[in-house]
C-alpha cells in the first residue's frame, strides 16, 4: 500500500465518522454506548476493565471540551518537539510529557465522541493504553502497533515525573523508547485527532506541526 492510498483511506475513514456523528446528532441527545454502532466492543472493554457503562451523549459543551483538549495537546506537543529534549538521556523527562499530550489528545476524542469529561476523569485518568483502546473501539482507527506498545509504557504516565534511583527495582522501563522514537508516534496520533474530529489547530501550530512532519 502506498502513502497515498493510506492517507485516502483515513480520509474515507474520518468522513464517514463525521457522518455517522451528524446522525447521532439527530438521534435522541443520550444514547447508551450499547446501543451504538461500537456497543459490542464497548461492551467488552467495560467488562474488561470492569468500568460502568459510558453513555453516549454529544453536546455542544462535550465538543468545546474536546476542542480545548485537543488545543492543550498541541500546544504542549511542542513542548516535546523542542531540541532540548531530544537527547537519549531525556527519555524519561519525554515519556512523561508524551503522556502527558497523548491522554489529552484521547480524550478530545473521545469527549467528541460522546463520552462525558466525568466518566474520563473516573475511568480513564492517565492510562493512556485504556484510552487509546476506547477510542479505537469507537471509530479512532488508528491501529499502529508501536504507538500502542508506547501507549502501554506510558501508562500510567504519572510514574514518568516520579524520581527514581537506578537501584529500585520497580522503576519502570522506556521500553528502549527514546525521543527520536517517541515524538513521531505522539505527534502522528495528534494529527489523527485532528483528522478525525475537525478541530482546528491553535493559532501558530500549524506551521510548527508541518515543520515537524518534514
């Protein structure tokens, strides 16, 4: 498959998202997650995860959320992208910050989605592998196998700005994630919720994100 093709297929893929979210839109405001078009695989991460049922219900409010959500991770997405942390010896100090601007950027999806900023803050609170295996339940379709073992690594990713001695055995491990490695990934899951969810990018972030990618 080619670039192109890839870059056609999520297109086709994030169109038909927005269509199907103009019809929930119509549809009665509150909706169960089981009785959405993700409901069995919604289902099955709530058992998973032992998690109460999330209730589908797209507002105005959930979608300036997620807008607001989406903008801090951009912002704070250049954060990683700054020379000063690009060293290999700044892999902690970037995981932290990676999981940071990744649970940010997931939640925007999913408060686009319908989730409430509520039932985020119960359930899914930093483990970001959590979120990203509920939003591609429901639509995200961003399924990169690195980004979801980065995910894993990350998660919780309060344990990356803890300080610990190279003698504690329970330290967590980078994975061998530097951050020459962990910015693509972060930044290419940025630009789905992007792709995805319409929000425009925060006023100097375009050019900067564009920079990045080249």
């Amino acid at each position: 498959m080619t670039l192109s093709d890839s870059l056609s297929g999520d297109s086709k893929i994030a169109t038909s998202r927005r269509a199907l979210l103009r019809a929930l839109t119509i549809a009665p405001v509150a909706a169960s997650a089981i009785g959405s078009p993700w409901g069995g695989a919604l289902a099955a991460l709530h058992k998973h995860y032992e998690d109460e049922p999330a209730k589908i219900e797209r507002t105005k409010e959930g979608r300036s959320m997620s807008r607001f959500r989406y903008h801090n991770a951009e912002r704070w997405m250049t954060t990683l992208e700054a020379d000063f942390l690009i060293e290999p010896r700044h892999a902690k100090e970037a995981l932290h910050q990676a999981g940071f601007v990744t649970q940010q950027a997931l939640c925007a999806y999913l408060l686009d989605m319908g989730f409430s900023d509520a039932w985020n803050a119960r359930h899914i609170k930093q483990d970001v592998a959590k979120a990203l295996a509920y939003a591609n339940a429901c639509g995200f379709a961003h399924d990169c196998p690195d980004m979801a073992r980065l995910a894993a690594v990350l998660s919780p990713y309060w344990k990356w700005g803890y300080h610990y001695h190279d003698w504690e055995e329970d330290r967590p491990r980078t994975g061998g994630f530097i951050p020459a490695t962990i910015t693509p990934l972060v930044r290419a899951l940025v630009d789905r919720v992007h792709d995805v969810t319409g929000h425009p990018r925060p006023k100097g972030c375009q050019r900067r994100s564009q920079e990045a990618r080249s």
